[in-house]
C-alpha cells in the first residue's frame, strides 16, 4: 500500500506520529483542538520573547557612578523611574474643637497657635458681650443680635445656635479662604455646634472633643474661674454632664489635665500628623 500510494512526505508521517502521540496520552481531548492549541501556544511564546527588552550589561554596584547604574536599570526594565511623588500632598483639614465649659479649650488653642503649623483659627461670631481681655476678631466676633441674624439670613454662617441666651456660629468665608490657601481651618464650637457640624459635613471633618480628667475636676475648674453665679453654675455642670454623654460622636478624643496642658497639646498635634498620613484623605465638603 506504500509502494502503490507514491511517495509519502516524512513531514506527514512526523505529524501523523505527533496526532497519535497526543491522542493516546491525552485521549479526551480531540486531536484537532489540542494540536490548535499547542501552535498557539508555540505562537504566544515566540511573540512574548520579541516583546521582552534586550538585555542591558548592568554595571558592577561598585564600579559604576549612580547616573550610569540608574540608566542600566531603567533600560533593563524597559520602563524610566518614576519622580512623581509616592502619595499625594495631604489636603487641608476642617479640625473641629468641642467640649463642655471649663474644660481648657482656648488654653489649649492658645498653645496650638503657637506651634507654628499652618492652621487658621477661625474666629466665631456671638452676640453675648465681650468679657475683660477679650479681642474683637480674635477671641470672638462681637456683634449685636441684630447683625448676627443679618449674617443668617444672608447665608454667611456655616452653623449658628443659640447658646445661654445669645448667638453664636461659625462663617464660612474664613473657611474657605483658609482651605484654599493650604492651611487647616480649627474651629471652637460648644456640644450643639459640634453637632450640627457633624451633619452638615459629616466625615469631612476632623471632630475633637476635649475632656477634664474628671467630673470632680472640671466643677473645680468653673467654680475657680468665678465668673459665673451659683444659678448660672448649676446650669453649666447640668449641661457638662448632658454634653459628656456626647463624646462617642468624636473621632477623638483629649484629656486636658490640670497641670498637663503641655501632654494636650502634644496629643492634638499627634491627631493632625496621623490624619495627614491617611491612606483616604478627608475631603472638606463646603
């Protein structure tokens, strides 16, 4: 049958062999699709190894300069380094102060100015009379009752409460302006402002709550400012305890010690640097 067949091609018998090979070693498979496959496959790898760079003699770590070494490795990897920052500069953050009267906030914001970091105190405006050694447009906004609600209705103000019988919020240019310069913007607000912040912002912010190292403690401290009657003082320590029911709303919180103020200020400054090294940065909303 070979003799009347005529002369039959060693190629053919090659890949006659090769068909039978595979099918008897791998019989579940038809020998059509597995010999497709198989070229294919021969195919890919031929075009892998075109794409891969040609090798580059990489120079002796101790014998090259940097520039040369440095070029070599770019050229072996077929792709240039990168001088594009890792991360993202971090963005500037809202920082939100709250806590009950008598606990050392304006002692506390006092030191943080002196820091030297880049932040901006946003002053809050109020309508309740200026108290010895306040500075208008430092310590607060003082305007009368009348301009305050003139702000509201304009829109000026980011959140406004009525606090002890006067008004008191936060405007939302100085924000703003602070932001778009690169600086934090801190704000002191009571319990209520803190939470309405919260709303309005949500996790866009920074919320802080500071805290005395006691109950026992902070009545000292409002007893000690004598600035208050015993009437006004009953009230204060009933909303102290009120507004300490409100720390779980915080993202953090800093115990204010007497004596201590130095381990306050520390810990505040060590919440700016650890939200400034989140992998999410918060993204003020305003």
């Amino acid at each position: 049958m070979w003799m009347s067949s005529g002369i039959y091609s060693v190629s053919q018998c090659s890949c006659s062999m090769f068909r039978r090979l595979l099918c008897t070693t791998l019989p579940l498979i038809p020998s059509k699709t597995l010999t497709q496959t198989a070229i294919r496959s021969f195919s890919s790898s031929r075009m892998g190894d075109a794409k891969r760079p040609s090798p580059v003699p990489i120079p002796t770590l101790e014998k090259a300069h940097r520039a040369d070494l440095l070029r070599a490795l770019e050229a072996s990897l077929g792709t240039p380094f990168s001088s594009e920052p890792l991360s993202p500069n971090p963005s500037p953050l809202i920082i939100v102060i709250s806590g009950p009267s008598g606990v050392g906030k304006d002692s506390l914001i006092a030191r943080l100015r002196e820091s030297g970091r880049a932040l901006h105190f946003v002053v809050t405006a109020t309508s309740r009379p200026r108290r010895p050694g306040e500075v208008h447009g430092k310590d607060y906004l003082f305007v009368s009752k009348e301009e305050f609600l003139s702000m509201v209705h304009r829109d000026e103000l980011l959140e406004y409460a009525l606090v002890y019988g006067d008004y008191k919020g936060v405007p939302k240019q100085q924000i703003r302006e602070a932001l778009a310069k690169g600086s934090d913007a801190v704000l002191r607000v009571d319990i209520q402002g803190a939470a309405t912040l919260r709303k309005a912002l949500g996790g866009s912010a920074v919320f802080v709550f500071v805290a005395a190292e006691s109950e026992m403690a902070l009545v000292e401290r409002l007893v000690d400012r004598k600035t208050e009657t015993v009437e006004s003082l009953l009230v204060r320590i009933g909303t102290a305890r009120e507004e300490m029911k409100h720390v779980k709303n915080f993202d953090y919180v800093v115990v204010n010690a007497k004596g201590e103020l130095d381990s306050a200020v520390k810990l505040m400054e060590s919440i700016i640097d650890a939200e400034k090294a989140r992998v999410s940065q918060r993204n003020p909303l305003l």
